[in-house]
C-alpha cells in the first residue's frame, strides 16, 4: 500500500524468499521497494537495514514497527505454564524489536527534519483476551507505552509516534496460532475477522502528513471489540 502511494520502501524479514518475491511484484507493478534481511531483535540487521534506506534513497521518513509473534493458542495460556525461553522470544520480537528500529532510526530523521514513526500494538495490548497468552499482551502493552515516550521525548525534533492496534485480523499468523475460532469472532460487534488492508489504511494515515498533529496516541482497529 505505502509503494501503491508512491513511497520508497526498504522492509525486512527473516523469510528471505518470500521477501524477494514481494519485492519483485512491486517492482513489476511500478512501485519502489527494497528487500533486505532483517531480524528485528539484532542490532545489526536494524543498522543495516537503515544503511539501505539512506544509501539508496538518501532519507529516511517513515518507519513502522510490524514485526510480531504470539505463542499457539492451542496449549495452556496461563502464566505459570510459560517458559522462560517462551516470554523471552515474544518480549524480543515484539517489544525489542520496536525499540531498536526506533533506536536507529530516529538519528536519520533527525537528518530529513522529522518523521513518523508507527508501532504495530494489538487490541491485547489495551483490553486482552482471557485467553490472550500473557507475555503476549505484556510485549504489546510495552509497545503501547514506548510508544508515548518516543512521542514525547521527540516532539520538538518534528518526529511523530502512533500506535495501532488491531484486533483479530485475517493473517497468516493469526491462522498458525489457532486464534481465529468462532467463539472469539463471536465477541466482536461488527461479527467479523478484519483484512490486512483496513489495518495498513490506518497505517498510511499516521505515516501521511494529513496525521500531522497526531502524537502519542492509539489507533484502535477492531470491529469494536475493546469498546465494551
């Protein structure tokens, strides 16, 4: 969608392939996008990747935060059954990882004279589910929080920090985790799972210049959900 808009894209993941061939589609569609390898909770993958984005297009403006796991909903939830190794491996991705893309992003915006910076939450991250796994509520209520502080830490350099969170959402994730059962989708008011498309809308718009007195706040997309 941000290529679609006519933006220069650099995004990253582990799954190399898949990558690449995304990148190609957008390439064939007129769009400008690079792929790298990127995992979110190692430094260098995060330099590397802000490297690209200033070497090949001389800027940086926009990040988003996207990366995210959540343990299988299938097994016991509950706090006393999660590992260690369990809770560390979520914390890291969904919460380490947004701060070090912030960390090392920032110093290139500052450079451009500003920018938007948005981080990817969960409806868990507000009003969890009681089957919500718990370290996954506590590394998107994480994210909830970081995210004010980077709003109000760096408003006078012009950069900007939302988040979003969504609520059950159509997405390979949310499918390998066994999380899309009707009962879940029974609690939602507008009685269905959301696209991926109405989450990247709200996206596009804290990214876009027309969000630009917004700082420091949620952008909740759920069907409703933790309305009630």
């Amino acid at each position: 969608m941000f290529a679609e808009e006519g933006a220069r894209v650099v995004f990253g993941d582990i799954l190399d392939e898949v990558g690449q061939q995304v990148e190609m589609n957008i390439g064939k569609s007129g769009g400008h996008a690079i792929y790298v390898h990127l995992d979110v909770t190692q430094e260098e993958d995060w330099q590397g990747a802000v490297n690209v984005a200033m070497t090949e297009y001389g800027r940086l403006d926009i990040l988003v935060n996207n990366a995210g796991i959540v343990p299988e909903y299938t097994r016991s939830n509950r706090v006393e059954d999660i590992t260690d190794d369990e809770w560390e491996r979520v914390m890291n991705v969904n919460a380490k990882g947004a701060f070090l893309g912030t960390k090392y992003a920032i110093p290139m915006m500052r450079v451009s004279g500003g920018g938007s910076i948005v981080n990817i939450s969960s409806g868990a991250g507000i009003v969890p589910s009681p089957e919500t796994p718990a370290s996954y509520a506590a590394s998107k209520g994480a994210t909830r929080l970081f995210t004010k502080s980077i709003a109000i830490q760096y408003a006078h350099e012009n950069i900007r920090c939302n988040s979003v969170h969504p609520g059950i959402v159509s997405t390979p994730m949310l499918h390998g985790a066994g999380a899309a059962n009707p009962e879940r989708v029974s609690r939602v008011p507008l009685g269905r799972i959301g696209t991926p498309e109405e989450i990247a809308y709200g996206v596009l718009y804290l990214a876009s210049d027309e969000s630009s007195f917004v700082t420091g706040t949620e952008l909740i997309i759920d069907g409703g959900r933790t309305a009630q």
